[in-house]
C-alpha cells in the first residue's frame, strides 16, 4: 500500500471519528433541546406528586396517594378515576408549542391569558409548575398558553374540548361498585319476583359457577361471567351527594329492580339498582349508606337485573355430544336409531347401513347443546296447546351404558320458534326452530345407503 493512500485512510479514519465523537452527539444534543423546547412541560407522568386546577369554577386539587393511587383533596376528599387522571397528564404532557406568538406578554387579554379560562399548578419533587390556559387559536385544537416562569404567549397543540371542561366531577371516580372478580365465591340476585344464589368452584379456566337456590342446577357460566363483568365496569353518569337530596330520592325509589350481594373472602357486599317510578329515564345505583346515590343508565339497569332463567344453564340435554352413543329418532309415527360404532353411525344398528359420519356428529353435537330462547311455563296443566301431545318431533339419547341422557320433544311452530320440552329442565320452553330442519329422516338416510352401494358396485 503506498503512503498517500495510507495517508488518505488515516484521514478518512480520523474524520469519521471526529464525526461520531464531536458531531454526532452535538447534533443529537441540538435535537432533543429543540423538541423539549417545543414541549409545553418538561417533566414525565411520574414526576407529578399533586396539581390543582383553578377555574371560574372553583378550586380542585388531586394528590398522589403512596400506594400511587389518585385521591381528590378539594373541594371535597374522595376517590380519584385514574384513568380520568392519566389521560387528563397524558395531554398536557403531549401538547407541544406552535409557536411564540407574543415574546414580552404585554397583552394577555388579547389572548384570554388576563383572567385564564384554566391555570393548572405542578407541585413537583424539583418544585412547582405553574401553566396559564387562555383563549383557541386561530386553528381548531390549539390553545394560547403561558409558563409562569416566563412572559412569553404561546400557541400550542391543545385542544380546548380536552382540557377546559374539566372539572371534579371528571375527576372523581366512576366506578360503582368495586371489587375482585377473581375472588367472589357466592353470588346472590335478589329481583321482586325470585332469589338466586349461586357459588363459583374453580380458579381461571377451571372456574365453573353453579346455582343453589331457589333449585340446584348448572348455570350459564357466559351469562354469570357477562353479570360480573356489568357490575364490575358500572360506571355513573352523576352523583347525588348532598345528604338532603340523597335521601329525598332514596325514599321516593321505592324497592330495588335488583340487588346483588358478592361475598370475597369472609364479607359481603351489595349493591342495589333502581328505577326511579316518577321518570323510567332515570335509574340510580346504591353501594352503602355513606356513598353517593349513583345516577346510572336505564336500560344497562334493567340488563343486569337478570333472572334464574337467564342465570341458569338452558340446555334442554345435561349432555355431551361424545358421550352419546345412540340417538332415538321418532317422527311422524316413524322410529329408527343412530348408533355410534367407532368413528361410524350404524342406522338401526345395521353394520350394513352406515350414515354420514361427518353430518350426523354435527346434528348430534346441535341437538345435546340446544337451548331454549324463552320459558313459557315451568308448569304446564296441557301440552296440547304446544303440540306437545304427542311432539310433532321425539330425539332420545342414550350413553354407552344404554341409561338416559336426555330427551327433547318438540311442538308447533309459533312467531318464529318452536315449543319444546327437555330433561334437564322443567317446563315448555321455544328454541330456533332451525334444527327440526336437520333432523334427518330414515328413508333419506337408507336411500343415500342405496346410491353409495350403487356407486361401489360401478366401481
């Protein structure tokens, strides 16, 4: 290698050095000085220990508690809705500044910044932050703004909608009716009409739900879970705090449209739903007596306000479809058999005449897991009103053992659905009437034997 091209690495090799050493972290430095120049705050979510907002409204103060929660300390002491808190810093800690648009803030009225619509102070571990929110930009989603630290008038990215209309009720929380899921144990639905109790067994996956009373029987675990869940996520639309007002309306409430009682642990909890009687547009929530009366929506009042049919499991077959060995098909003074042969279904039992394996799985798998859409009585005086007697449509499953697992009859068709009756729960029910079209008929099945044989035989 010759001594000028020696000469040229060495050179490129020490600018490049001096490039990553000296210019690269002075451009990098330029960088983050403009863009935390162009922040309207410089600090994080986490440096925040309290802040206040003062308003022709009032005076609100929220503080950090030290197990990190948010509290409201004025105007009155109450719970705090982190997530409320959270977007609320969130925002403000996002907005940037547009530009400076006034550097000596001679004329804050021009601005609304003379008398601010909101001035929001940072008590901080560094210290406090003070920041002044007047009038909207020429722009849709900007806001004039000024630091107390300097006279500068700033136009940023806030929008007004997000930050000015804040006030203690956005703050504070929302959430009803408090708890953890993951351990309620017992769960009683008091209506005026009916009381269930159900007990939860199980842990995650495994968790089953069953009810106790007014009779043991499976519940519909989506539906307790759904329940649970609504109860869980209640949010209030208002708050009714003043003792006064709180017990005028209490008194004119009346009895409950629902009350639930969860027990964690070793205590319970209640919580009661309402629809006002003077206005069906109004409903309330009550948790205990020194909590606020909860102004709620109507119509997810009366969903939670659930009954034991809701509640309970509604299959017509206590089954599982690979439980069932052979399925009894009676229909239209007709009766044949299915019956599960390994992975085969024999018709009447004949080796011979083998159904559609795939097609009569699914109808197995439909018939075990109906469930009824609507009760129509639990104790019915006649079946001949539901063509019940005798069933239009008969299927009888049995287990390996060749004992019951389960009966359903179906009637006549009325609105849409049909009546039917099961073994696993009293009563005249209606179920979609879809699955009497795939119950399959004798004749059809033989006749398929006989194309199949026919196709065999051409072979």
């Amino acid at each position: 290698m010759s001594r000028s091209v020696l000469a040229l690495l060495i050179i490129a090799a020490g600018l490049g050095l001096y490039l990553w050493l000296v210019e690269m972290p002075t451009e990098q430095k330029r960088v983050a000085s403009e863009t935390a120049a162009r922040k309207l705050l410089d600090f994080k979510d986490e440096d925040v220990q309290a802040f206040t907002l003062a308003s022709s409204q009032g005076e609100t103060e929220l503080i950090r508690e030290k197990d990190g929660r948010w509290g409201i300390r004025k105007p009155n002491a109450m719970e705090a809705d982190a997530a409320a808190v959270d977007e609320f810093l969130r925002t403000l800690l996002l907005a940037q500044v547009s530009r400076v648009v006034d550097e000596s803030g001679t004329d804050l009225a021009s601005y609304g910044l003379a008398a601010p619509s909101l001035t929001i102070s940072f008590r901080l571990a560094s210290g406090t932050q003070t920041i002044r929110l007047g009038d909207a930009g020429p722009l849709s989603a900007t806001l004039y703004a000024m630091r107390e630290s300097a006279p500068k008038v700033l136009l940023t990215t806030l929008s007004g909608r997000d930050v000015l209309i804040q006030n203690i009720q956005e703050f504070r929380r929302k959430q009803v009716f408090q708890f953890d899921r993951n351990q309620v144990t017992r769960l009683k639905v008091a209506t005026p009409h009916e009381t269930i109790v159900l007990y939860r067994d199980g842990h995650g996956d495994k968790e089953k739900w069953t009810i106790k009373s007014p009779a043991e029987a499976p519940a519909d675990q989506p539906e307790v879970k759904s329940l649970l869940s609504g109860l869980q996520y209640l949010k209030a639309q208002d708050f009714l705090d003043n003792p006064k007002d709180r017990a005028a309306t209490r008194a004119r409430l009346g009895q409950p449209l629902a009350t639930f009682t969860l027990r964690e642990g070793e205590s319970d909890r209640t919580l009661s739903l309402f629809l006002d009687p003077q206005d069906k547009q109004r409903a309330y929530a009550e948790s205990t007596a020194t909590e606020p009366l909860y102004k709620i929506a109507p119509a997810v009042a009366q969903d939670l306000a659930k009954g034991l049919f809701t509640l309970r499991n509604k299959q017509l077959i206590a089954a599982e479809p690979e439980h069932v060995k052979t399925l009894v098909i009676k229909r239209g003074g007709q009766e044949y058999s299915l019956t599960r042969d390994g992975t085969d279904w024999l018709v009447d039992g004949d080796p011979a005449l083998k159904a559609d394996a795939a097609r009569i799985n699914m109808f197995v798998t439909r018939v075990v897991r109906l469930q009824a859409e609507r009760i129509v009585t639990e104790k019915p005086a006649d079946l001949k009103p539901y063509g019940l007697a005798p069933p239009t449509i008969e299927l009888i499953a049995a287990d390996e053992q060749g004992k019951l697992a389960g009966r359903v009859a179906f009637g006549r068709e009325e609105q849409g659905l049909a009546y039917a009756m099961g073994t696993a729960m009293p009563g005249v029910f209606q179920v979609r009437p879809d699955i009497l079209k795939e119950v399959p008929k004798k004749d059809e099945l033989l006749t398929g034997q006989s194309q199949q044989k026919k196709k065999e035989g051409g072979l």
